[in-house]
C-alpha cells in the first residue's frame, strides 16, 4: 500500500533537519533508511531533497511510504472478517472465537491473517500484516492492524508506553470480593509446558485491574483493564484470585459452561498515529457470552 503524506513546516519546525522533523514525527531510523532509498520518498516541491536539508518555514515536505509486496507465507482464505473501522492507516477488527490470529503448525490457512489477506486481494492491493494487539484464539473482541511500517512503527510505541487502553469483559467463577481491585502478580511460564503460563516471583511484572459489572447465580461479569500484556495476563490473574475464566479448557478444566474462555475485548482506546485524533472504538459481547448472562440472571448488578 502507499501512503503519501505532507507537512507543512512553521516557524516553529524552521531550522530543522528533515532527518530530525521526520524523528519527531515518530519515524524510525529504518524508516528514513527506506524513505531515502525511494525515488521522490522524501521531497519538497517535486525535488528529492535529503535528510540534512534545514526546513524554512512555508515549505511543505512530502513523503511516499511504497510498500508493493505483501506479506509472505499467509494464503488468502475467504474467512469471515468484521471490519470496525478503517483508514489509510490502521484497521480495527472484531476477532470471533475459534480463529488464530497468526498463521502457526496446523493452522496455515484458517487465521485472521489469511483473512486480511482475502480481503485486500479482493482490492487488487498489497498487505503486510501488522498486528498491535493480539488475542488467544477463542478470545474475541477489538483488534488493531497497522497499514504501513509508519503506524506501525508509532502504535508499537503507544503499546510499549501504555499508550493503548484496552478493556475486556470475561465471565468468571463465583463473584469476586471485593467488587473492584488490582492484581498485581508477576507472571511466567509453567516449567516445561509450551503454553501454559503461571504466577511466580521471577516472573515478568504484570498489573490488571478489574470491576465486577454484574453478579449472576454462581458466576459474574468482569470488566479488566490491561496495563501490561503477558501471556494469556487475564485468565492466569483471575485463576490466581480464585475466580477462573468460565471455559477455560487450561486454567478452568473442569467447567464446561461455554466451549471457550468467556473473554472478550470491548474497548479500545489510543491516539490515531498520523492524525493525532483520539479514537475510541467499543465491541458488543458476543452471541454466546449475551446468551450465559441470559440463563444466569438472578442478582443485581453492583452499587457503582
């Protein structure tokens, strides 16, 4: 995809290398490396100027971000994509359950990589795929694809600095007391298992905060808010405080009230990369989750 992008240079950016405007900017150094070795990539009216041009004030800078190849080894598959939102920059989809995020050993076809891909060859257009957040592959919810290596070089920033706040809903075991809290529990993986992670003291720090939203008959609905992002983080916190993820098949094996771990992610909110807006994006429980509440009813919610 190309992205062509201009700014107008002030008074206050006058004096400035390109090289150290375009930094401030939030591009990398491999992206002015890129930029540098593309015709017109960096230019002001129509002329290829390099990066230790000093700006004036009144100039307008241009750049072309060219990315002609997608990315490698992910087949387009006509898989179910739900698109939330989309710019030149970033994509925000709402993930169903049982889809992989990435394509991995058994799963080459059936991901919602394959399914990006479906949906910009349809568009006759090139993709890579970036994704900012990633979920477990019966999670469901918000997630945020990058649409060239500048978003994707600025929201990684967002997300390594906390910059992304992320909310999900998950149902839970029994109602947690109290009603609202922080688990503050370093996390790492279970000796000699792939997969499953555990609560330890040389683990990696990791900080949740939850909020129950509503009691139900022996279980509740929790509201978490992330602010680090290790490994399955969620379902090993709430495990850890007694109050495992309903469907569980790993840190709840004995409950079968759903065929997957009832989690879902329910709101997004961050600083769009290029434009600066601040964007807030909210996806409804899915089908399953409405449909446990519906059966369970039988407290009131809460005192807020």
């Amino acid at each position: 995809m190309n992205r062509i992008l201009t700014y107008h240079i002030t008074a206050a950016d006058a004096g400035m290398s390109v090289g150290e405007y375009l930094q401030s900017r939030g591009y990398s150094r491999h992206i002015i490396i890129r930029l540098k070795q593309t015709p017109l990539g960096i230019h002001i009216d129509g002329r290829k100027v390099l990066t230790s041009h000093r700006l004036s004030t009144g100039e307008i800078l241009t750049v072309q971000i060219i990315e002609e190849y997608s990315s490698e080894k992910i087949p387009p598959s006509d898989l179910p994509l739900s698109v939330v939102y989309e710019d030149d920059d970033l994509i925000i989809l709402n993930k169903p359950a049982d889809m992989p995020v990435h394509p991995s050993s058994g799963n080459y076809e059936n991901t919602l990589a394959n399914a990006v891909a479906y949906y910009y060859q349809c568009q006759n257009l090139p993709f890579v795929f970036r994704c900012m957040n990633r979920l477990d592959r019966d999670t469901t919810g918000l997630l945020i694809l990058a649409k060239n290596m500048l978003s994707a070089a600025i929201l990684s920033r967002q997300m390594k600095e906390r910059g992304i706040s992320r909310t999900y809903l998950a149902l839970v075991r029994g109602n947690p007391e109290p009603d609202s809290g922080t688990i503050n529990a370093p996390i790492a993986r279970v000796p000699d298992s792939v997969l499953e992670r555990c609560v330890s003291g040389d683990g990696a720090a990791a900080v949740t905060h939850y909020h129950v939203c509503r009691q139900l008959l022996s279980s509740a609905l929790v509201e978490l808010h992330l602010e680090t992002g290790r490994t399955h983080q969620i379902r090993v916190h709430m495990k850890h405080i007694g109050h495992p993820l309903l469907g569980d098949f790993l840190y709840n094996p004995q409950d079968t009230s759903l065929p997957r771990q009832a989690l879902h992610s329910h709101t997004l909110q961050f600083i769009h990369p290029i434009t600066g807006r601040e964007l807030l994006f909210h996806a409804p429980l899915p089908r399953d989750m409405q449909e446990y509440i519906r059966l369970h009813e039988g407290r009131a919610e809460p005192s807020k």
